[in-house]
C-alpha cells in the first residue's frame, strides 16, 4: 500500500512537499541536519510498524545515508519506548554532547547516574551523525558563530562606556538566525556550549542580550 501511495500526488507532493517546508529553505534531513532530504523516512519502521504506516507523526524527511544507516534498527528500552532520538518531538541535546575540537556528537554524560545517555548511544550507533563531511560541516558553522561572538565583543570593547553599538548588536542577532544548521546555536545559546568561550564571556557582560538569543534558537 505504501508503495502505491508513494506515488500518489498527494504523497509525493502534498506530505513530501509539508515535510520539506517544516525543514526550513535549504530541506535538510531532519536526523542528521547536513544532506538534502531526498524522501520519507518511517520513525517506526514500517517493516516492523506496519499500523504505522500512514500516520503523519511518523514521517520524517530523511537523506538517502540517513535512511540506508537506519535501515529497520529501532532499539526499545524496557519501557517499549523508542532510544532513538525523534528530532520532532525531543531536544536532541538533552541526549548528546558536541565536543567543539572535533565537530563530533557523542552521548551525554549523565553525572547523577554515571553513565551515558542511553538514548544518545543509540542514536550515535543508528545514524551517521559522526561522518567526516558532517563533523566538517559542524565545525565551520560553529567557526561561524564563534566569529560572530567574538567580533561583536571586540566591537563592544572599543565603544564608548564599553556598551555595543545598535549596529553591532543587529548584526550579532543577524549572525545567529542565519546559523541554525545542526543546532549549534541552541547547543551555545540555550546548552551546555554556553560555558565555552566567546560565549560565556558574552553571557556574562551581556545577560539580557544572551537571553534573547537564547530564546530565539529554543525549540
């Protein structure tokens, strides 16, 4: 059924072409946030899911590397709930860890249980979040926010009583609304990237300012 449907209009246009709006302009793959989105991934297979199937909440748009990787996989915890990650419903950052030296994504550390993220395990075993051409892609938006943190800093240094000017404070807000590939900006602005530098510096000489973009990268 699935197969025929797929070649409906109302599939391959009208469910495939929401799918691609939700996914911003550039349509990336809603698991990995770095290739084009290419079709419709099932979040519960429907190999396994069959009831599933046609249920809007189960789509995704997902890249061709995304989709091979996932395949059928769809680990359980005891509970019978999903350890993948579902971008559309979930803060992945809640699950994993961005170490900034590397563009690599690993599982979060949980200091009160010791372990890591169980769901960040899975979700870093299941998709290619890790590929080389993906950290690379990471780091370069994160060299970009990063510069544009930085800059906005020194420009606020320089002025006069060692507040930014309007200009620079509108080009800062520009710099993070036109950075929202892989998340990066809520890792720096709302996550754990906040203590990291030129960011903390910035939340702390610019509290309400940080708060503001902090809001306007949240989920």
């Amino acid at each position: 059924m699935w197969k025929q449907a797929r070649r409906t209009k109302t599939v391959r246009e009208g469910v495939f072409g929401v799918l691609c709006s939700m996914a911003g302009e550039r349509k990336r793959c809603m698991y990995c946030e770095d290739s084009r989105g290419t079709d419709i991934d099932h979040f519960w297979p429907k190999s396994a899911y069959p009831q599933r199937t046609f249920q809007w909440v189960n789509m995704l748009l997902s890249c061709s590397g995304c989709q091979r990787a996932k395949g059928d996989r769809f680990p359980l915890n005891e509970a019978g709930e999903p350890l993948l990650i579902d971008p559309t419903a979930e803060d992945p950052w809640e699950y994993l860890f961005y170490v900034s030296q590397t563009g690599v994504i690993t599982a979060r550390f949980d200091p009160g249980t010791g372990q890591e993220s169980p769901k960040g395990l899975a979700t870093t075993d299941l998709l290619p979040l890790n590929d080389e051409a993906i950290s690379s892609g990471r780091k370069r938006v994160s060299r970009r926010l990063v510069d544009a943190v930085q800059g906005f800093l020194d420009a606020a240094e320089g002025s006069f009583a060692g507040t930014a000017e309007d200009g620079e404070t509108s080009r800062l807000r520009a710099a993070i609304r036109e950075s929202p590939d892989y998340g990066l900006s809520r890792w720096y602005f709302a996550g754990a990237g906040q203590g990291e530098e030129p960011f903390r510096s910035l939340k702390h000489a610019y509290p309400k300012l940080f708060e503001e973009l902090a809001h306007v990268v949240s989920p």
